[in-house]
C-alpha cells in the first residue's frame, strides 16, 4: 500500500503543477477542488477519492511528457486519459474507485445528452474536448450508461470535477486526502 500511495504522490509532486488543459487552474488544483467538493457535499470515501484521482491518467500518461505535453498539441486528441488513469489506480484500488474514473468522460457525454443546462454550463475547454470524447450520447448511449453499476457514482464525480475549476480556490492538501487514499488502497 505505501508504495502505491508514494506513486500517487510523486505523480502529484512531479506533474500536478502543470496547465489543467484549457483551464486557468494547475492539474493538482484541480484534483484537490474536485475532491474537496466531494468531501464538501457528503460523498461516499470511494467517491472523494476518485475525485482526486479521477485525471490521474493526465499525470502518469508517458504519451504527455516532454516535447508532446505542448497544451495546444494535446487538445487536438483525445487521450483518453480515463482509461489510462482508471488501468493504472487498478493496481491499488477496486472498481468502488476505478469505475467512477474511468466513466468520468462518459459522464460528461451523459450529462450533455440528458441535460440541456448542464451542457450550457461547461467552460469552452470543457466543449472542446466533448468534442474530442464523441460528443452528448444518444439514446442508446444514454440507456446503457445509465445501467452501469457505477454510472451514479460518475456522474457524481463528473460534477464534483466540473466544480473544480476555479482560480484562487482554497483547498486542503494532498497530506488531508491521504488518509483516505491509504484507507481504500489495497496494494
């Protein structure tokens, strides 16, 4: 279990101060608000955690380092960091954590489809790359999804993640999620 936990906190220490794509807020900030807004509205342990992990796959993508991490180059593919980020958090964590990271993207795709307010809300980074991530579902898409066993638990996340996105929010640290990272880690 340590060992996987110093991995979630090196790639946070190494990575987590880059541009969130398109946004006006760091990759770790934006972790710690979606997780902080979790924590905030009452959300299950697994369902925070995933929160603050949920674009880990951003961090630990080896296709987003170096010459390629150019923001303006990367929001031209969709990366699908969620598949990435959900097989990786699979070696310390059940689906209770994975599942809600991996359907976050699809949440989005969901919401858009289902909800008109929701999409008239997102930031235009947030348009751009639903874009790149297929666009609203369709009806069959929607149906599906919905059926999921962790389909709520993600489209809790994907709002706690569009709540996190704001300049100059305070947020607590890595070092106050960890408890529960440890608590939930089975490697």
């Amino acid at each position: 279990m340590t060992a996987f936990v110093d991995r979630i906190e090196a790639a946070f220490r190494e990575r987590g101060g880059e541009a969130y794509l398109g946004e006006r807020v760091s990759m770790s900030e934006h972790m710690l608000q979606a997780a902080a807004t979790a924590q905030r509205w009452g959300a299950p342990d697994s369902v925070v955690v995933a929160a603050l992990l949920h674009d880990i796959g951003h961090l630990v993508n080896d296709d987003l380092t170096g010459a390629e991490a150019d923001p303006a180059a990367l929001e031209q593919v969709d990366r699908v960091h969620e598949v990435v980020g959900a097989e990786w958090l699979a070696a310390g964590f059940g689906p209770e954590v994975t599942e809600p990271v991996r359907l976050h993207v699809a949440a989005k795709r969901y919401l858009c489809a289902t909800e008109a307010e929701y999409y008239a809300a997102l930031s235009p980074a947030s348009v751009h790359t639903l874009g790149l991530q297929g666009g609203p579902m369709s009806a069959d898409e929607v149906a599906a999804f919905a059926a999921l066993p962790f389909a709520q638990d993600a489209v809790l996340l994907r709002r706690c993640d569009d709540a996190g996105k704001r300049v100059d929010d305070v947020t607590p640290t890595l070092d106050h999620f960890l408890p529960l990272v440890r608590a939930l880690c089975r490697a």
